[in-house]
C-alpha cells in the first residue's frame, strides 16, 4: 500500500468497535487466533467501512440506500495518495487546501474519495453521478457532517452518454479528474463476477441472485463494452476538456484493458500518460493518468509529502 495510506496492516477491531459499537456483532474470531468479519456479507462490510470512517476520516454519519456499492476503503484511499504524488509531481510537495478542486465522475451513494481526499489534503470536490438516489445519499453524508459539507459540491450528470460535458461549467477548471468506472460490460457478466466472488470467499453459488457484499447498482456495475469502451469514451471526451484540467485518471481493473486505453490516448494527443499499479492483499489493480498539459500545475498551499496522523484531521 501507499506509505501515507491509514490502512496499512490488519484492522484494529477493538478500536474500530469503540467508535462503532454495531460493528461488535459482526465481529467473529478467526482459526489464526485474530479477528475478522464475514467479507460475504453486505451488512458486515457496511458496518466496518462506517467504523473505518468514523475512526480515521471523522465521519460522524454515513448511510448507505440498500444496494448501492459500498467501496473498500483501502483500495480507495491508495487511489488519491498516489494522485496526490502526482499532482506533487518532482518536487515531492503536495499542493493541499480548498484551492485544489477534484472532480470525482461517478461518486455513486458513498461519496468515499471526496471524504478520503478532503481529510488528507483539504481538497474541494465536485461529485458527479447519473443516479437520482445516489445524489440524495452523497448529499445526505455531505449536509450531516460539516467538515465536508465546506468542501464537496454534488451535481447530476442528467446526460447518460456524457462524462464531463454538463457537469464542468464555463470557466471552471480541476487539478485531477477520477474515475471508478464500470468494471463488466453486461449484467450477465456482472451476475458471474459476483458468484466468482462468492466462491472466492467460501459461500456456495448455487443461489442465483447472491447478494453482493461491496453491492452496486446496474449503472455502477456495467455498461455497453465495459470499461474499455467507457474510458475511451471518457478519453475521447477529455479532448475537449482539456484546458479545463490538468490530469485525467481512471482506474482500470482489467490488465488486458490497459493497451487498449493506452492506444486510445496516444491517438488523442496526450502529452504526458502514466500507469500506477495499486495492490491490496492479494488483489492488484491499477490507473491511469493523462494530461495535454494547456494549464499549470496547481502551486497553492502546499506541505511535505510526510505521513499525515489521525489527529491532524480539520474540524
């Protein structure tokens, strides 16, 4: 993991259950002495991403509408420590503070990497969705609790073929986009990647709809060709944007995706692109990046790329 990532190791659960007492009842001793939850579960998993929350990002309230995906943590925070290397770019000075805006395409009910992003670094987002009751959900997290109700906007995508068009207005510009995008490319393959993940954590796939333990919705889930045609589509789309930001990201879950998108940018021009490998446990993934490089890089209030403690979190 990366080195400012809070996640490091395996989970305190006695500290996380003394901030969030429901998360107890999930809580069961393992055969190596330790404890754990029932990653099968949805209930569980929810109940230990609200005490992680609660513990190292001081969010106070975070509900969940049934069915919408609830994201690993983790996995997530990795995602905006290394974007933040990016935006330090060589001189290893992270830019902080509300003057670095991010656009998160597709921050779904959770509303995690502008929590994640605001309490590391003090950033301001914009937060994009397609989905009415995930808006309502993101700006229900965001009104309850104050620190970030100073620093995240929500707004609709109401065009679901667009992905910045309508939600970046006239004028605005971003230091990062990013982007977790739908992973199958048909619900078929959605309902097969849930089974695989079933029978990858012990329960049986005879049942034919298994509940999904991180959840999700159709839209969260797939769509037409999967993530390759969304990111290139996104890519293509960048084009346009580009004066607007200085570095587009997406992640990209499936390795044999990457040459593809890798392709789709060198035929848009882009002047600058990199790959970073993410791994959590077992589990490897990765994003992309890509500029035209038409604005500066972001020089507002910076500070030293150095680990940031739990108790330096703003209220």
């Amino acid at each position: 993991m990366h080195p400012r990532n809070q996640h490091q190791g395996r989970y305190d659960f006695p500290q996380l259950i003394q901030r969030s007492p429901e998360l107890a009842r999930h809580v069961r001793p393992t055969g190596f002495g330790d404890d754990s939850i029932d990653f099968a579960d949805p209930t569980a998993v929810t109940a230990l991403n609200r005490a992680l929350l609660q513990l190292h990002y001081g969010v106070s309230s975070w509900v969940l509408p049934p069915g919408y995906l609830c994201p690993a943590i983790p996995g997530r925070a990795d995602y905006v420590h290394h974007l933040a290397d990016l935006l330090a770019g060589a001189g290893g000075t992270i830019p902080c503070g509300d003057r670095i805006r991010v656009l998160d395409i597709g921050t779904g009910a959770s509303v995690v990497y502008p929590i994640i992003g605001v309490h590391a670094y003090d950033w301001s987002f914009v937060a994009s969705d397609i989905d009415v009751r995930a808006l309502e959900s993101a700006r229900a997290i965001v009104a309850a609790n104050p620190v970030l109700a100073a620093r995240i906007e929500c707004r609709r995508q109401t065009n679901p073929l667009a992905i910045f068009a309508g939600v970046i207005t006239p004028g605005e510009s971003f230091a990062l986009t990013l982007c977790n995008p739908p992973f199958h490319a048909s619900a078929a393959a959605a309902a097969t990647g849930t089974q695989r993940k079933q029978r990858n954590l012990g329960r049986p796939a005879a049942v034919a709809s298994p509940p999904l333990n991180f959840g999700g919705q159709s839209h969260e889930l797939w769509c037409p060709g999967g993530e390759a045609a969304f990111i290139r589509r996104m890519i293509a789309e960048s084009v346009a944007h580009a004066g607007a930001v200085h570095w587009f990201s997406t992640l990209v879950s499936k390795r044999e995706t990457l040459p593809l998108i890798l392709r789709a940018l060198t035929a848009a021009r882009a002047t600058d692109v990199r790959t970073v490998t993410l791994a959590h446990g077992q589990k490897q993934s990765r994003f992309v990046a890509w500029t035209f490089r038409r604005v500066t890089p972001p020089r507002q209030r910076e500070r030293p790329s150095a680990p940031r403690p739990p108790s330096a979190h703003k209220r």
